[in-house]
C-alpha cells in the first residue's frame, strides 16, 4: 500500500486537482487500495488559528472570520464542481454549523479551554478532506472520506498532541482489515483518549501520513508539495539551483532544522527512517518530475546542500559560566535553534548562535538568571550579552563530505570573494557558517557555486 500526502497549496486550485486526478490514475485501485492524507486549503489554517486567538482575545470579529472561511470553501467548490454533488453541499453544510455551535459555545461559555485551540483549528482538514473525496469520486474514483479523529489517539497534549501507539495500532489495523477501499483521510487531527479533538503541530498532516504508513506498513509515502522536491539552495535566491535526487532521512533532519526550502514535519522523518520507508518529496504542479528520495542508504545520495537562516543572533557567555541543564532541556523541547559556535572575534568568550524568532526567551533567561546570581551574591554569572544581531546561517549539508577537507575549500572561495565567516559550527553531517546579514546573497551564489562544483562521488 502506498500513502500520498496533499499539502494545502496542492488541494487549493482547479490546476492542482486536474493533476491529482492524473496522479491517482497512475494507480490500480482494485488491487490495491489507496491512502490520501490531505491538509486544509490553503490559508484556512491560519484564518482558524486568527479566529481562535481572536476568541480568546474575547474580540467581537469572529462572525466575520467565520463567514470569510465559509466564503472561501463555497467559492472553491464553485470552481472545481460544475455541478456540486448534493452530498458535499450537506457535508460542507454540517461542518460549518458545526463551527458555528463551536464558537458560540465557547463565547457563550466567555472563557476559552486550551482543547478549543484544537477543535477550531482542526476544521480546515474537515471541510478539504470531504471537498478532495467528492471531487475524486466524481471522477470516478472511489474514495471514502475519513475522519482521522476515529483513527489516530494521543494523549491531551493540546496543539501539539504526542500519539498514543498501542491504541492507534489497533485501532488503525482493525479499521483497515475490515476496509479495505480507498480513503481520503483529514490531516493533522486526532482525538484524545477522552474523545477530545486534538491536533499534531503545524505541518501535522506528514505526520498522519506517516503514522498510517509506519502502522499498515506502507511501501512509500508521497508527499505532494508545490516545488521540485528539496532542493541544493533556495531557487529564489540562486538561479542554478537543481533539485536533489537522493537524500538521506539524517540529511534531510538537518536541513529542515537550519531551513530548506520544503518543510517536513520532524516527528515524520524520525519515523520514516526508523521504518525504513521511503519518503518522496513531489511536486503536484510538476508531477511528471522525479523529485527528491528520501532514504536512510547513503549510497546514492552525494549531493551537498545549502540551508538558510536569515535573521539570527550571537550570545556571548562569560567563558567560565555554563548555561544551566534545565535552560538547556527546555530550548531542545522547544525545538528552538541555539548552539555553540566558534568565532575567530571572540576567543575569550563562549559564543552561541540563537534565531532571532526565539531570542526574547533568552533575553527573559538571562535577565533572570543575572538577578538570581545578584541576589545570591553569586560570582559566577555577570555576563549575557548579544553581540551581533543581524547575522545569518548557512548550513552545507552532506552526509559523505569531509567537513575539513571541505571547510577549508569553503573559506578559501569565501576569502577569495571577500566573505568575511563570522564564526563556524561542524555538526554529524554538516557546517554552519555564520555570516554578516550583508553579505548573504553574495555567500549563498558563491557557496552554491564551490559545493555543487565539486560532488563527493560521481552519481
Ligand atoms: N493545516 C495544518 C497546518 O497548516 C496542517 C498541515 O497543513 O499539515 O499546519
Ligand atoms: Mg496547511
């Protein structure tokens, strides 16, 4: 069995269905069924989370907001149906009353819960989900539309719930054993063990693929995006940038933490790779392309890559001073980018490099910690200071390269073009380099230039 994933900007057009039409043709669905994971159209996730945060605000535009998501899933149905089937006018119907009841409730109730997050967040995958179904089954293609809440369980860990595996197993084998058609299933939710609805983090709906996959034991996932796959740099930046054919599972972690150009969400590529499924990353607008494999064999994938951060910060710690071990448990369960560097600059002093969207919770810490060790009289802490501020990251990644070897090409095509490199990290399969914001585009064209001249291996 195969998984496909359909991310918003893939359900979103009369052009992109046309072509998931042409992608599913590509199958045999009576002998073998077909699993479709689709996200919300794109754009409703984000008018859901504003309506959500607009309650809590207890603001009074929520009808507004309300009729603009009903207006956009109406007008898309008009687009892509010349004649809408009667039983998606009552499913779409239904929903939006169900939105509706959800939002009166909570005014009503004139306090919101953290479970409400969830439950008005996930009516994007309701409304697409039923919208793909019918629009494949009109053309003849026989799918069932699937409400993932009866499929996968977690625990109440609202916005970003963690899956409850024993219960989804059976649960999921038992449905699939006694179906066995096709189905479109909704994205990115789920249900608590108390029948609450929650959902997996933004992007989740790689991660439902993903747990389908790993429970039925899936032969690949799909995921159909709107570029050619993950690509050697930003194409927007660097004209001569082509996409990757092979990568590893370890690549692409690293890619997707220091910022390539398709995001994935991380939960699934550890999966992935721990089941050995192969993960393809496709392009819906393009679908005739290969696009990228994802794998965990590194023999095929020698090609280096290029991921950018651009607005990121130095800290600088007094070289005698360690950063506390809860400090330290909490930035890794917040995912927040931060790691040690070293600078030529700055050599009597630790230097870390912290993304600029996460920084405010350093500056809290520090301040923190400075009046604790005052209070204290403690000697140990006097000095967190930031001391760049508009700096950015290149990270070239490779899970073959030899990072000397490779580092050293690096700064000499840097010096010959003038580049000055701030400060330098080597991680298991790659090197961050930090860079005056300045010079960039600059560093990016240059570095796109060394690391695709010269490939470890010859494919
Ligand atoms: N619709 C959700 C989001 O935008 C989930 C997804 O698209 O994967 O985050
Ligand atoms: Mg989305």
């Amino acid at each position: 069995m195969e998984i496909l994933k359909f991310g918003g900007s893939s359900v979103s057009s009369k052009v992109s269905l046309e072509n998931m039409i042409q992608i599913v043709g590509g199958y045999d669905l009576d002998q073998e069924p077909l699993i479709i994971v689709v996200s919300a159209l794109k754009g409703i996730t984000n008018d859901l989370v504003n309506l959500a945060e607009t309650l809590k605000k207890k603001e009074k535009d929520y009808n507004k907001i309300i009729h603009t998501i009903s207006e956009k899933h109406e007008e898309f149905i008009k687009t892509v149906f010349n004649e809408v089937p009667k039983e998606l006018t009552k499913g779409i119907k239904k929903q939006e009353k169900n939105l509706i009841d959800t939002v009166n409730e909570i005014v009503n109730r004139k306090s919101m819960m953290p479970k409400d997050y969830d439950r008005i967040v996930s009516f994007g995958e309701l409304f697409s989900a039923q919208i793909i179904a019918a629009y494949l089954n009109k053309k003849q293609f026989h799918f069932s539309f699937k409400d993932a809440r009866e499929l996968i369980i977690t625990d109440e860990g609202f916005t970003n719930a963690k899956i409850d595996w024993d219960l989804t197993t059976s649960v999921v084998t038992s449905f699939f054993a006694r179906n066995k058609k096709s189905y479109v299933v909704t994205g990115f939710i789920a249900r608590s063990i108390y029948g609450d609805t929650t959902t997996l983090g933004r992007g989740g709906s790689d991660y439902t693929a993903t747990i389908l996959a790993t429970i039925l034991k899936a032969e690949k996932v799909t995921k159909w995006t709107d570029v050619n796959g993950i690509m050697t740099a930003d194409p927007s930046k660097v004209l001569e940038a082509s996409s990757l054919e092979n990568i590893t599972f370890s690549e692409l972690k690293n890619m997707s933490k220091f910022g390539s150009n398709v995001l994935v969400h991380p939960e699934s590529i550890d999966e992935l790779s721990k089941h050995d499924i192969p993960f393809l990353i496709k392009n819906t607008f393009n679908c005739d392309f290969k696009g990228t494999q994802v794998i965990n064999k590194e023999e095929n994938c020698s090609q280096k890559a290029l991921s950018t951060h651009q607005s990121c910060s130095i800290i600088s710690l007094d070289k005698s001073w360690d950063l506390p071990k809860t400090l330290m448990k909490e930035i890794i369960n917040k995912n927040y980018l931060f790691f040690r560097i070293k600078t030529f600059k700055y050599k009597d002093q630790s230097c870390y490099v912290v993304a600029n969207d996460c920084i405010h919770f350093f500056k809290e810490n520090f301040e923190m910690l400075l009046q604790e060790s005052k209070a204290k009289n403690l000697s140990n802490f006097d000095s967190a200071k930031i001391i760049e501020d508009d700096i950015v990251l290149i990270t070239v990644t490779s899970q073959k390269m030899d990072k000397k070897e490779e580092f050293e090409k690096i700064k000499t095509t840097l010096e010959t073009d003038k580049i000055n490199i701030l400060g330098y990290r080597f991680f298991f399969n790659s090197i961050s380099l930090i860079l005056n914001k300045e010079e960039f585009k600059r560093a990016l064209v240059s570095l796109h230039g060394e690391v695709s001249n010269n490939q470890i291996f010859s494919v």
